[in-house]
C-alpha cells in the first residue's frame, strides 16, 4: 500500500523576502526592531535628529541676501515695467505669470499668497514656511522606518537628512523645493497606513488624494514618486479580482492631477523653460541621487550648500553613512 508523503515546506529564499519587503511591508515580520533598547535608541536619534535639523535649517535664516528665484514669492513689492517677474500682487497675477514667466506648476504660491499677506515680505518671513516643512520632513523619514517596523532605521535615516547639505540649503529657500520634499514624505506615509487595512479608509483615502494633488500642483517631478506610489500599489494587488481601495484613489488622483500635465506642456514653451531645451543634460544631473553630485550645469550653487564644501564636512557625513 502506497503512502502519500507530505509535501515538504519550501524554505523562504533571499528572493522571496525582497520581495515581501518591496510588495507588503505593512505586514512584513522579517528583521522587526522592536526590542524596548531599539526603541529608546531611535527615539534618542530621533529627537538628536530634529535639534541638529532645526538648528542647521532656522539658525541664519535671513543671513544670506534675496535670489531671483525667491522674487517669484507672491505679495514682494517691485518696480512696475522693468521687473522680471512682475509683481505679483493678486491672485490673478499669480496664475498668469507663473503662465507666462515661470517653469513650476502653480501650487506653491497661492499658498504663499495669504502668508505673505500676514506675516509679510521679509527675509525670514519668506523663507520659515521652508524651514518648517524641510524640519517636519526628519520626522516623516522616521515616521516611513517606523511603519515599516525598522524604526532605528527610520532615526538613522532621519540623521541623513538632518545633516543633508542640499535639504538644509533648500529649506532656506523662498521655494517649492521643501513643500514638495514635504508632500511626497508625507503621501507615503499615508500609503503607507492606507496599505494596513485602517477603518478610516475614506478619510485617509480623501486626505491621500489630496496630498498627491497638492504635490503634482508644486513640482514637475512628483509625477515620478507618484508613478512609484502606482506600481507599488498595483504590485501589491496583483492577482486580485478588483482594484484595491488604493488603486482607485491613486486612479481619481491621476484623473483630477491630469491638468497639470496641460499646464506644463504649455510651459515647456515660453521663454524660461530651460529644461525642454536641455532634457538629456538635465535628467543626467538628476538621476544621481537627485542632484546630490551636481555639475556646474545642474541649476544649483553648490559653493552655497552647508556641509559639502570641505574635507570636514564630507567626512562627518561619511560617518553618519557608516
């Protein structure tokens, strides 16, 4: 009489936990650093984190004089016909010129105009939104390790980005730069808790399309991290009947943002749009790491940017690496 044996159980592959790692890391119980040590190490971390981020980011906030790029900023007071751009005094002006005179989807300034209007024009009143979206972004960084069940890692991470030179540089900048650093953190995060199975799916769902509107409305290249937010999200649901919760919020999304992919074909054309012009030179810039080795081609200043013009500097950063 035959006897049938038991099939044998597969061991999990490297293979199999990257991509448990990629595909599911809400549920994920590979490698979870949630010892009571771990905790109060990355929460140490964090908050060493968020000093050394604060002071990098606020200290000297209007030390360095007014750039072009932040004359953009709604509501500064400039000489009729012989500015470029042209005031920008109401809402109207706003929109139009950013037509007309600028490269960037319009979502930055709208918000900017009601700021000005009550805090006013100076230096550091221009410039703190940044600085308070370019501090709130070493929180989400923890917040992304944490979710993943990694939160020493989250810390660590956050660390980077405190000490990051180009973050610090761009969070004392009048400009989009750190709102959309911000935005993109932040929808992830919400994917992120979304991808759990929450009950307030509808709220979170609502709040998660908002925030991917808000991000495609202030940068260009937020459609890429919301591309990846898509893939990762039709990954996870591969094999399923129906589109997930997420997929459909991720697809209204993509429906309501659509316009903004007009609006920038339509800008592509005037006569500031250096990138349609030189696509292939500026996507070589970009692609490593985001500017982090930029050339002199690459639209940055990297004389001004902290913690990257010195031997000193490089090292401390190759530390916080190790």
């Amino acid at each position: 009489m035959k006897t049938r044996r038991k099939p044998q159980r597969r061991q999990a592959s490297y293979l199999d936990i990257v991509l448990l790692e990629c595909l599911d890391l809400t549920s994920m119980s590979v490698v979870v650093e949630t010892s009571a040590r771990n905790r109060a190490l990355s929460l140490a971390v964090l908050l060493l984190s968020l000093g050394i981020g604060g002071w990098l980011r606020f200290f000297g906030l209007s030390n360095r004089g007014i750039s072009h790029p932040e004359i953009y900023v709604p509501g500064i007071h400039l000489p009729e016909g012989i500015s470029e751009p042209a005031q920008r005094d109401t809402i109207f002006k706003v929109l139009t010129g950013t037509f007309s005179s600028d490269t960037h989807p319009p979502g930055y300034y709208p918000g900017m105009f009601p700021w000005t209007r009550l805090a006013g024009t100076s230096l550091f009143a221009i410039r703190l939104p940044s600085a308070i979206m370019g501090l709130a972004c070493i929180a989400l960084v923890y917040a992304l390790g944490a979710m993943t069940g990694k939160p020493l890692s989250g810390s660590l991470a956050a660390l980077l980005l405190a000490a990051s030179g180009y973050h610090v540089f761009w969070s004392q900048v009048a400009r989009m730069f750190a709102q959309a650093c911000f935005l993109g953190l932040a929808s992830t995060v919400l994917l992120l808790w979304l991808a759990r199975g929450t009950r307030q799916r509808v709220i979170l769902g609502t709040c998660y399309v908002a925030l991917i509107l808000a991000g495609v409305a202030t940068h260009v290249f937020f459609w890429t991290l919301f591309a990846t937010h898509m893939i990762w999200a039709l990954a996870r649901a591969w094999g399923v009947g129906e589109l997930s919760g997420i997929c459909r919020a991720q697809l209204l999304a993509l429906i309501l943002g659509s316009p903004f992919i007009a609006f920038l074909a339509y800008q592509s054309g005037n006569t500031v749009a250096e990138l349609s012009g030189s696509g292939l030179q500026f996507l070589a810039a970009y692609i490593p790491f985001a500017f982090l080795l930029p050339t002199t081609d690459s639209g940055f200043f990297p004389s001004a940017v902290p913690l990257t013009g010195s031997l000193a500097a490089w090292a401390f950063r190759a530390v916080l690496l190790l």
